[in-house]
C-alpha cells in the first residue's frame, strides 16, 4: 500500500486553486489538509498542519518567495513546491535559494503534477524542463542558524523538553494529547531543524540548553 501524502494548497486565484485541488483528490494517495490564498495562510497550514508538500503561488499577497523562505526555515519536513506561470529565471533562482524543491509552470497537467508531487516528496528536486539549466541543487537547503533551538515553535519545544527527560513519543502524546503519529512527525521536524541524526542527539543538544531537567 502506497504512503498517503499530505498537502496543503495555497493561491490566490479561486478558480485554479479548486481545480487543482480536485485534481489532487482524484489521486487516492494524496490528501490535501489545507488550502489558502496568501503568505499568512501558508505559514499558518505549514506550523498547523506539517503538510509533506505544500504548493505555493509566487505572486500571491504577500509574497510566495518570503512564505517558501519562512516555511523552510520554520518547517524543513514540509517540501516546497512553486507552481507559477513565470518562466524568469530570477524568480526560478530565488525560489530556489528560499528553499523550494521544485518549481513547475502552470501549465502542468493534472496527473503530471501528481507524479511530481510523489517525487519530491521521496526527495527529488525538480524544475520545469524550460529552465532545467539553471538547476542549482546545493541551494535547496535552509541556511544554519547560530543557535537552532530558537527556531522551534512552541509545541515543539513542548516536545523536546519531554523526549529530553526521557519520555517515548507514546508518553509524550499522553502528556500533550497528541497521536503518537503526530509526535513522530513533529520528531522528525525537530531532528531537521536541529541538524541532528537522532533522538538522542537532540535530548543531548536540549539537555545542554537546560530543557529537560524535570520530569
């Protein structure tokens, strides 16, 4: 059986968002958690809902780019997609670099786009075949931050600071009132923000910045 994908769809246009969500939904393993029409409705899915994959507007109010920049840093496990109908490649290069991993041109067909979306979220980066050339993988990736754990939000220093006092992701869930499958998706979260490999690591890191002392 096939991993169900989350997605969350975020354009201002009406029109096309609906039609590409009911593309999507014609595909039984993608399910879409959330849609939106601006940067602020974006950012809100993304902390909200830690979609797999999220699809964004360049030019929608307030600016794809600087959504696609603030999710990367905020969410890493959510993969970034730019569906847009510019084919500039200033706008391919900064989406890029504000941590899109793919970016296709409207034009994509239905099933086209679901294959796509399959693919980066198994980890492949894709550019729309007219600007393939300017392909810059090794920009993909958020900038490291000084200190990390200032970049978690509060659930999930909520979470740290458990795992780091020993709880499983079971105990963990019992304590917040979260599904152990949403502790672990939260986990896996952390571990990108925090550049660290395992769970243990990121105890290691939280207990060396005083989280975790207590039980």
């Amino acid at each position: 059986m096939n991993e169900t994908i989350r997605v969350a769809v975020v354009d201002d246009h009406p029109l096309f968002r609906d039609g590409v969500i009911s593309s999507l939904r014609a595909d039984a393993n993608i399910q879409v958690v959330g849609q939106g029409a601006n940067a602020d409705d974006a950012l809100r899915l993304a902390q909200e809902q830690l979609p797999d994959v999220m699809l964004l507007d360049l030019t929608m109010p307030g600016g794809g780019l600087n959504a696609a920049r603030t999710i990367a840093a905020s969410c890493p496990v959510t993969k970034i997609i730019v569906l847009t109908v510019s084919e500039n490649e200033d706008d391919l290069l900064n989406a890029i670099k504000a941590g899109a991993r793919a970016y296709v041109l409207k034009g994509i067909a239905g099933n086209e786009l679901a294959g796509l979306l399959r693919a980066v979220h198994q980890g492949e980066v894709y550019l729309a075949p007219k600007l393939a050339n300017r392909m810059l993988i090794e920009m993909t990736r958020a900038p490291r931050i000084e200190n990390p754990l200032d970049q978690l939000t509060e659930r999930e220093r909520q979470i740290l600071e458990l795992v780091a006092s020993g709880a499983t992701n079971r105990e963990v869930g019992l304590r917040l009132h979260l599904a152990e499958k949403t502790v672990r998706h939260y986990m896996t979260n952390i571990l990108q923000k925090l550049h660290v490999r395992s769970r243990v690591e990121a105890a290691l890191l939280a207990q060396k910045a005083g989280l975790g002392d207590a039980r």
